[in-house]
C-alpha cells in the first residue's frame, strides 16, 4: 500500500509540473504574439538567455549543464 501512496504522489508532482509548464508556455506564445508579431526567433533567445541566467546566478558557473 505505500508504493501506491508513494506512486500517487509522485504522479501528482509530474502531472502538477507539466501543467504549470503548459501555462507558461502558451503565456509565452501570447506575449511573442502580442508585442513581436509571432516572430518566435527573439522569444527563442531570451528563453535561451533567461535560462542560462537561471542555471548561471545560484552559484556563478554551469556546472548543471555537464550533468546533461
């Protein structure tokens, strides 16, 4: 009964996680919409850049990358 419980939760967080994703994602297609015409090339690279920065600025290197 507890790796139901435990499986339970765990589906919840991936299903919770995917969801919020969702919600950014098409929040991010609006705002390429709204202010650069569809144009996806600039929201690509400040995706890239933003996310860079995310990985970058806890601890000032990339170490996270070279677990990929």
């Amino acid at each position: 009964m507890k790796i139901v419980k435990y499986f339970a939760q765990s589906l919840s967080t991936v299903i919770g996680l995917v969801l919020i994703w969702r919600g950014v994602w098409y929040l991010l297609d609006g705002v390429d919409s709204l202010f650069l015409g569809g144009n996806h090339l600039w929201t690509a690279f400040g995706g890239i850049i933003a996310g860079l920065l995310v990985l970058y600025l806890p601890d000032k290197n990339l170490d996270e990358i070279k677990k990929l």
